[in-house]
C-alpha cells in the first residue's frame, strides 16, 4: 500500500472479580501517541462503572516517555470491571530502507557509549538493562555469529529478527506479563512480548540503543494477505536506534518490518513501562481479564 491506511480500533478489557472489590486504583497506558506515520483521531476512554471523581474523575498526563497516562478510582464495591478504548487512526507508508546503507553496528555502539560532557543523543537511555531486557552474557551469546565486525547495523538488526523468529515458538498463554528475556531465551517459546524482549535484550548486551513498542496489529488483512500472528490482542515489537533513519521498528513474532499494519500506543523500556491496564486492588480474588482488540480497515 502506497497511501495513508485509516484504521478504527477497539481495545476492551473486562475483569469479572470472584469476589467483591472494596477500593481499586488504577493506571491505564490506553490513548495512543502521535507519529510521524501516525495521526490519532476521536480518541474515547469508557470505564464502567465510573470512577469516583466526577469531571476530574481521570486523571491525564504524560510519563517519563511522553506516552499519555491516565489514572482512575473506585471506593465503592464493585464486582466487575469495563475498559473501553475506542479511536481512528491515519497511518504514513513508512519510508523505504536501505539495510545494507547504514552505519557499522560497532561504531553506532561506540557512540552511545557515556563521556562524561559529551552531548549525547536520547537514545543513550535505551542501551540501558531494565528488568524484562537486562544486559546479560546469555543474551550476548543468543547474538553469535550475528555481530560481525562492520556490519551494517540495520543488516544486522534484520538478522537477529530472523534468528529471534526462528528459535522462539509462537504459543500463546505460554508466558505470562512477568516473564522475561532470560525465561522466554530457556522456554523457547512465548508470545509477542517476549519476542520484543529477547531481540531487545540482545542488542542491549551488544551496547546498542532498543526500545519496546506496544500496540495493535490490524485484525483482518486485505484478500490475498497473510493473517499476521497476534492479532487478536494488544502486540508488542522492537525499535532499534540507527543515526541515520532515527527508530527503525521491526516485528520479530512476525518477522516483519513495521509498515501500516500495526497501530503504536506507547513505547518504553519494556512492558512494564507500559503496560495497558494495571491496578492495585483490595479484594476481587485472582481471575485474569478478558481482554478483546478488534482493529479494522476504513479505507
């Protein structure tokens, strides 16, 4: 597709408590951001049953990342729980790489290397381990082989993508939200997190700039095409950091370059930045949420 993609998405999370909830606070990582491919429109936050607080019942901000963050109560009693995401969204064709035209990977590792008093790009925080996608021998060594000297640093992101898709099985409720790189690397097999998270985990442990995209991947393909894994729930994949195209996103459960079939939400240093919904709760027992994305095509 050559031409900008209208999307609608619908993201519904429900918890059915097998007990009561007396009080419950609530974070929500829900409202998509601004791109440079991407233009929100009509965004709409439906929670039932309404949250304490009247008109300032949610409240709106911006965290860390500058992903939009919105936060609401309950103090009354309640024995369920709907969140309702609804908007529309323009996509931008991507523009088209060039992998083998980029930087060798040992010189842009250089470079986002601390010097005291040296002016460094934003990227330098994404080299950093975080609990999900930690520096760790194992990840260097799932990378051998791939971190040839003077490869070209997009080159060689593809390649690990490739590699990441291949040794991991797509399989889902084989994890869960606190598994790791590390754990997902032994199962060898996980869902789209956990894909995100080994390749991030990698390119950490080789001193190079990832970050964790969460978002949506369009339900129904066009006739013809191919029905892209994970579809039926919020998705997650990577974007490594080139200095000469800025974020370059790859989907390695798909093992696909990121183009307008994928809607962006937030994006951070891992899921626990950015998790959708997550709360803290006083009763309501241990029953996981539904959880139901239905993205369509409107052009």
């Amino acid at each position: 597709m050559t031409g900008p993609r209208m999307l609608a998405v619908r993201h519904e999370t429900c918890y059915d408590y097998d007990t009561p909830v007396e009080v419950a606070h609530h974070s929500a990582h829900l409202r998509p951001r601004e791109t440079e491919l991407q233009r929100v429109q009509g965004w709409e936050l439906r929670i039932d049953p309404a949250p304490e607080g009247g008109r300032d019942a949610v409240q709106e901000s911006r965290d860390a990342f500058g992903n939009w963050r919105h936060g609401f109560s309950h103090a009354r009693v309640h024995e369920r729980l709907t969140v309702v995401s609804r908007f529309r969204v323009q996509l931008l064709p991507p523009p088209l790489l060039d992998v083998d035209n980029s930087p060798p990977w040992q010189q842009v590792a250089q470079s986002l290397r601390y010097r005291a008093g040296a002016q460094q790009p934003d990227a330098v925080e994404f080299v950093l381990g975080s609990p999900f996608a930690a520096h760790h021998a194992l990840l260097a060594e799932f990378g051998n082989g791939l971190f040839e000297p003077e490869r070209p640093l997009l080159g060689l992101a593809w390649a690990l993508m490739d590699r990441v898709h291949e040794r991991i099985r797509y399989q889902p409720h084989s994890t869960d939200v606190a598994t790791d790189a590390l754990q997902a690397l032994k199962q060898g097999r996980g869902v789209c997190q956990d894909f995100a998270h080994l390749m991030i985990g990698t390119l950490r442990s080789h001193g190079l700039a990832a970050r964790y995209i969460s978002g949506y991947l369009l339900t129904q393909p066009p006739p013809g095409q191919p029905r892209l894994v994970g579809a039926d729930a919020s998705h997650a994949w990577v974007a490594v950091w080139c200095p000469l195209n800025g974020w370059v996103a790859l989907d390695p459960t798909n093992n696909v370059a990121v183009a307008q079939d994928h809607v962006t939400l937030a994006h951070g240093r891992d899921y626990a930045d950015v998790a959708p919904l997550r709360g803290v709760i006083r009763g309501g027992g241990s029953t996981p949420p539904h959880v139901g994305v239905t993205v369509e095509p409107l052009t």
